[in-house]
C-alpha cells in the first residue's frame, strides 16, 4: 500500500512517517490547499495500485479563524480544499480519508454523554464550521472522514500542543488557571496515526479480517477512557512530569475569554468505531505516558 498524506508536517503527518517510512508527505511548500489542489503531479498515470489518500492539512488556530481578515483562508483550507482532493481522488480511483474534529458538534449534551458519527452536527465557531463544509464536500465526493479531538503529541512536539505546553509551564514553576467546564477526549498523535494507518490498510484492501464494505462514512477516532476536561488533562500532565497536580487550578469557560467559543461537552462515542470492527486507540493515560518519557 502506498500513503499520500497532506498536512505531513504536522503532529499526527510525522507521527504517520514514522510508522510508514514510503509514506509520500506533503506539506504546503508542495501543494498551497488555499490555492491550487492539484494531486496529479504526484501521482504517475494510472496510479499505482492500491494507493491511499489521506489529508490532514488544515487551518487548526481556533481562535484564529474568527478573525475576518483569514475568512476566506480558513474556508479556502477547511471548507473547499478537501472536495476538491476527494474528487480528485474519485476520479483516479483511489480513496481518501479527510481527518475532521470534534468541533462540527454543538457541545450541548448533557455531561456522560458522548456524540455519535449519526449525530446532528451544529459547530458554533469559524474553524468547526469550515471545518464541517469540508467533511460535506468529501462525502459528496465519496471519501471518508475520521473525526478526532484534542490531539497532542507532548515534549517532542516541534510545535505546540496543549500536554506540551501544560509540561513546558510545570517545569518552569507555572502554575496555570486551567479550564474545568469543557469535556472531551484527548488523542495522542501516534496512537491516532496508527488507527488511520488501519483505516487505510482496510480501504485499500490489504486488511487481516475487513473490507472497505465494512467502515461506515463517518467515524469517531480518539483515546479511549472516560472524557475528561482540559483541567483534568493538565493536572494529569503534571502528575506525569513528577509536578504537584495541585498547581494547577479549575476555572470557569467564563473566567477565561476567548474569541471562538469552545462546545461544553464534544466528547466523541468510539462505540461504532469498534463495531466497525477496527482496532480501539489506548486509553488517553497510557497515550500521556508516552508522550512525557
């Protein structure tokens, strides 16, 4: 199986190298998503065979894409980049998995609850709806979105995450005013790169026991574990770097202002991810292990 991956650069594109040494990364140096989305150059004619597209590129400052001057960037990226790929895709044959986030939901179920891939999908911030406009037009165009949350992949990051960040501030005696009201799943980025790997060994037919028949059009990927707020998450990057977990204080999203709002409950169900068959992620403790070692 052959991997072409857009986004290469990024958390979950290197983690993706790694594990897959002939992966063809591509970054934004190679192909502008705001401008041209032209994936003919890197492909020979026909492609070879199977091949599998994955895009991970993505216009992700949250709060960033509030702002009216980066609008048509954002839209451009999130919203229109990932139609066309998928049907460019479709025409030469080859599927594509478009990575999505938990910010396409509301966040307005009740705390215990979880968001399943059949839910009504009403993102209240720039970024998830571009974000949805894009998952719209890759599945019109017959790909595959894989949604996920909270991805960080810690100290090694070359850029920044929330775990990194949290073990950045408890090593240089920080103590952060964390917010305690928002719940979800936290990802680590090599576990989510070895689930699309899955995801991508099945479409292109190279799978043990599934079919591309088997996975449905939407699916929910992060690690497993009960969801947790980002409090939660930094109290236990603490406790993983040997700081007291007690430095870090619970606040309100009210005490905390930001120009994109944040849903309240985006936890994502991994229920029909394993009835699907494919491989769950570990739980977000052991993910967090790793990432702080």
């Amino acid at each position: 199986m052959e991997l072409l991956v857009t986004g290469a650069h990024g958390q979950v594109g290197r983690a993706m190298s790694c594990l897959v040494p002939t992966l063809r990364g591509l970054s934004r140096s190679d192909m502008d998503l705001a401008g041209n989305c032209d994936l003919s150059p890197f492909f020979p004619t026909p492609p070879s065979q199977p091949t599998v597209v994955v895009n991970l590129a993505a216009f992700t400052n949250v709060d960033g894409a509030q702002s009216p001057d980066v609008r048509e960037e954002v839209y451009a990226v999130n919203g229109r980049a990932p139609g066309l790929l998928a049907q460019q895709c479709t025409r030469l044959g080859i599927p594509m998995i478009h990575v999505s986030t938990d910010y396409v939901f509301s966040g307005r179920r009740k705390r215990g609850e979880t968001n399943h891939p059949t839910d009504p999908t009403e993102p209240i911030n720039e970024y998830g709806r571009s974000k949805l406009q894009g998952e719209k037009a890759v599945l019109e165009a017959g790909g595959i979105v894989v949604r996920t949350s909270w991805v960080y992949t810690g100290p090694a990051n070359t850029g920044r995450d929330f775990v990194r960040t949290m073990a950045d501030l408890a090593d240089r005696g920080v103590n952060p005013s964390v917010v305690d009201d928002q719940w979800g799943r936290p990802t680590y980025a090599p576990h989510l790169a070895a689930a699309l790997c899955e995801v991508a060994a099945v479409l292109a037919g190279e799978h043990e026991h599934l079919v591309p028949a088997d996975l449905p059009r939407v699916l929910h990927c992060a690690g497993s574990g009960d969801p947790i707020t980002w409090c939660d998450l930094a109290q236990a990057t603490f406790a993983a770097t040997g700081h007291e977990p007690q430095r870090v204080t619970p606040i309100t999203s009210a005490e905390y202002p930001v120009p994109a709002p944040r849903p309240v409950n985006s936890a994502l169900s991994l229920e029909e991810w394993v009835d699907a068959g494919l491989q769950p992620l570990p739980a977000w403790q052991d993910g967090l292990i790793h990432a702080v070692e």
